[in-house]
C-alpha cells in the first residue's frame, strides 16, 4: 500500500482496494501477479474547492493529451478515460503486489510530485505484465497537508509538475530514458 503521509486517503476504503486487486489478477491469463489498483478520489462535494476542481480537471485533460497514441502494451480492457489507465493519475492511494511495486518504482526518474505519471507510464505503456486498475477512495483533503497554499501556487506546481511530466515522455520516446528489457518483461 502507497498511502499520502496525511491520511488524506480513507483507509476504510482498503479492504474494497483488496478486492478489486484480486479481481483484476483474477481476470488475468498470465501467471504472475503483477498489478497495480490506484485510488479515484471521491470528495464530498461541499470539500474540495472550485479552483481544485479546475486545476484538477486541467491537469487530467493535460496528462491525458500527452500520451495519447502511446504504445500500450498492458491488456488492460476497463473503460477508463486515459491511456495510463486511470482517471485519476496524482491519487496518492495505492495498492500492488509487492513484486509490482519493486518493478515500477525502481530507478524513477521523477522523484517529486509528478512521479505518480512516470509509475502509471512504466505499467501501462513499457511492462507488458503489469495491469492497472482503479477504485474508489474516499478523500478529504486535510488541512496544511496541500502541495501548495494559494491559488497562485496551484497554478504555478502545476505548470511545473506538467514540464516534468513532458519531459518524461519525451526522453523515454527518445530512448534517454528507459527500464532495462530484464524489468519489462
């Protein structure tokens, strides 16, 4: 389990995390057990501010564009609105074998708040074993806990958690980044 340090993530919501980790390994044809279940974060509606939202939705729609005609190889076959695999990419909520956590999380090249893209990217578009699914989680944003504290700052991390996330898919396209053949597969 990947949890954010603030206990932002409802951990009631683990044993349907468990769950849905089961099923999706059970659905699979291949014999290990290598997935990977991320949260979809579920607010009440008088909690998560209008401006959240925006930037929230901004960012997905962003992510979103930016791998759009990567090369999948994971068999995942939910409908999910991304080629990552999920529709919420910066959930801080995790669930994976721990054989799948060794494998995405070694050697990442983004080492702040944008390396969540760069895990999602590993199991969906360069391991072929790797499936990826989502549940939800309930969340409430804890006060003091956040990325940043204005507005402003929202803007200007997200500008550069987007440059992070560009940069990425742009050296791994080009070969500069990489996972060894031997962690693919």
């Amino acid at each position: 389990l990947v949890a954010d340090a603030d206990g932002s993530g409802d951990i009631s919501s683990l044993n349907d995390m468990i769950h849905s980790l089961e099923c999706l390994l059970e659905s699979s044809s291949s014999t290990d057990d290598m997935a990977i279940i991320v949260g979809k974060r579920q607010y009440s509606q008088s909690k998560k501010s209008p401006l959240r939202s925006i930037l929230s939705w901004g960012f997905r729609t962003c992510v979103s564009a930016l791998f759009i005609g990567a090369a999948t190889t994971s068999s995942n076959d939910n409908n999910n609105t991304s080629t990552l695999g999920v529709t919420d990419t910066q959930c801080g909520f995790k669930l994976m074998s721990a054989e799948t956590g060794k494998l995405l999380y070694r050697q990442l090249n983004l080492k702040r708040w944008s390396h969540d893209v760069e895990v999602l990217y590993r199991a969906s578009c360069l391991c072929s074993n790797v499936r990826v699914g989502e549940c939800s989680v309930n969340w409430v944003d804890k006060d003091g806990s956040k990325l940043v504290s204005s507005g402003k700052d929202a803007v200007v991390m997200s500008a550069v958690m987007l440059g992070e996330i560009g940069k990425m898919r742009l050296l791994y396209a080009l070969g500069a980044w990489k996972m060894s053949s031997s962690e693919k597969e």
